[in-house]
C-alpha cells in the first residue's frame, strides 16, 4: 500500500439497538464508536472503532487516544509506514487497530479495483451462511424460533448461563420440538458454568439438535474442556478465552473443535486471516463473529469470513439488531450473505 494518505477523519457515532443484548457478563442496549475514513488519490475507506470491554477489548477512552494517535501522524505517509509506526502503540487497542485496518484495507482494494475479500486472498467465496441470533433463552419464544426458520436459518443461537442450567434444559428441550429438520441450536454460555455444572448440561443436552455449544466452562480448562468434548457429538467452541492470544494461540491445546474469532478483539483483517487459515490447516473450525458493530465494520467482517474459505455459519446476521445504521448493512437471504462484486468492503455511509 504505496499510495499516500491526503486526509483520515473521525466520526462518532450511537445506535441504539432495537432490545437489550444479553449475555452472562452483562449486556447493553446502544452501540458507541467512531467511523473512521481514510482518504487518497480520490478514493474513501472505512473502518469502525466500537469498542467493547466486556467482549475484550480496550476502552472507549483509550480507542479514542489511539485514534488521534493515528489521525496526528497520518497525513503524508503511507498506509504500510503508518502502520508500522504505529504497531506497538496499537497492541494495547486492538478494536482502534481493526479500525485503521479496514479504513486502509478498504481504499486499497478500491484502488486495486478488488472486493476485500479477493484482495485478501484469491480463494474467497462469494457467499457466506450465517447464523441468526436469538438472544437470550428467557426471551426465545417458539414463535420467534419458527419464524428464523422460515427465513431460511439452519442456525440459532441462543444466549445460556444465566439461569439455573435444569430450568435452561427444560426450556431447551421445549424449543426444540418446535425445530423442523436440519435446523441446529448454537448455544453460548459466555463461561457460566463450573466442570460439573457443564458435564451434567452436555449429557443432559447430548439429545438434542444442538449444533455448538461456545465457552461452556467459567475456567477454560483444555484438559476439562477435551473431556468434555468428548462426551458429546456436536462441537465445543472457544471464544473468549482465545480472542486475544493470536498467533500465540496454541491450536493443539485448545481442548474443542472450534474456535470463534472476532476481528476487532483479535485486532485485525490480516491477524485474524492468519489465525484462522492455521486453525483450519489443523483441523479445527473456525467461525467470525461481529462485535454487533455498525455497518462499516460488519462489512469488513462478512468479506474477512469469505476469505477464511469457512463454510461453518458465522455470526453476522446482525445487523437487525441495530434500530439505524451508519449505511445500507449486509444482509442475508435463505441464512446466507452474498457478497457484491464490487471493489472494496461494500460499505457506504449514508448521505
């Protein structure tokens, strides 16, 4: 990326969601952040900074420092020196180093006249299957659980661990009845239970049409985590417990079948990439997942799971939630989110 940076601006921005998304750490009901534009040679690239503690990630305060960081030393230099001036400052807020990442992704794929996802790597798909997201199981009605599938959805996920796991169970196992054929339940724990607690849900669970079951342990334990696994035929997943380790992460001690990867934890296209073509080439799944970001930065995130070459349904219907957006958001049709052919990440701000 040799071209030189003439402007880079920062916007913020708040989306209110349309209901609270909740989880076992917590929730929240609006979306803060920054949209984040580059510009060269006649040509625009977005990012979003959206930072989220709870999910990993640094303060809105300390994304904010970064940003100006970069925004002071931009003008002038290119993509690639700015980056690596920046590197070391950038490690301690992987969501503001997402951002710059997919602002200058973003042009130089324009400028190369390539879909992110091509520019990113030869072998992307075009398409790519997507969970839906349900929320949290106190809230899933049958209704809502028949109508996702209407919509073409072969998975849903639903948020556990915040009730007693025997009341969860009993809820599951009502939901599931209401499921047509070849349609999976993904369940999230968010790290709720202990080693019994979990042992007595996979063996309760183990008949029913569960597709995945993500961070089921409060202590990730991978010897606990593989005896686990073992016991049931569906795969565990990981997800925060690996978000920030990168290329630190050790792929033979994971104790799962899956990991979950979010690129704004993880701190970027190209890091995330990295991770997931490794995991893959050892066998383990992979699936993206969005930080429930705005549009700027779900679209990065769709291209980024085209590129991986994972056909795992990835979490990134979730745009829905959002009750306005920075621009026209990725949607999916028949559970899938096909991507345009068009240079760059697909998004556009809104007049």
């Amino acid at each position: 990326m040799s071209w030189v940076i003439e402007q880079l601006r920062i916007q913020p921005y708040e989306l209110p969601l349309r209901c609270a998304w909740e989880t076992a750490k917590g929730g929240f009901d609006r979306r803060r952040g920054w949209l984040v534009e580059v510009a060269a040679e006649g040509l625009k690239g977005f990012g979003d900074c959206a930072p989220l503690p709870a999910a990993g990630t640094e303060t809105a305060e300390a994304a904010w420092e970064a940003l100006l960081r970069a925004r002071f030393q931009a003008l002038g230099r290119t993509a690639d020196d700015l980056m690596t001036t920046l590197e070391g400052e950038l490690e301690a807020t992987p969501v503001a180093r997402f951002a710059l990442e997919c602002a200058l992704a973003d042009l130089a794929s324009r400028r190369q006249g390539l879909a992110l996802r091509h520019w990113l790597s030869a072998e992307a798909l075009d398409q790519v299957p997507v969970n839906v997201m349900l929320g949290s199981l106190a809230l899933v009605s049958a209704t809502r659980l028949r109508a996702a599938c209407e919509e073409g959805f072969k998975v849903l996920k639903i948020k556990v661990g915040r009730d007693a796991p025997a009341q969860e169970h009993t809820r599951l196992d009502e939901l599931a009845r209401a499921l047509p054929p070849g349609v999976g339940l993904r369940l999230d724990a968010n790290g709720a239970w202990g080693p019994e607690e979990a042992a007595d849900m996979m063996e309760a669970l183990a008949a029913l049409p569960i597709e995945s079951i993500e961070e089921p342990l409060r202590s990730p334990d991978p010897e606990t985590l593989a005896a686990l696994q073992a016991a049931v035929p569906f795969p565990l997943a990981r997800d925060e417990s690996v978000q920030r380790l990168g290329e630190r992460l050790d792929l033979s001690a994971l104790g799962v079948r899956r990991i979950v990867l979010k690129p704004a934890v993880i701190g970027g296209l190209g890091r995330t990439l990295t991770l997931a073509t490794r995991a893959m080439a050892a066998g383990v799944e992979v699936a993206i997942t969005s930080l429930v970001e705005s549009a700027a930065g779900l679209w990065p995130t769709t291209q980024l799971a085209a590129a991986t070459g994972s056909r795992i349904p990835h979490g990134l219907a979730t745009a829905v939630w959002l009750t306005r957006d920075l621009g026209p958001a990725p949607r999916p049709q028949l559970g899938r989110i096909a991507l345009p052919s068009a240079a760059g990440s697909g998004f556009l701000p809104s007049p």
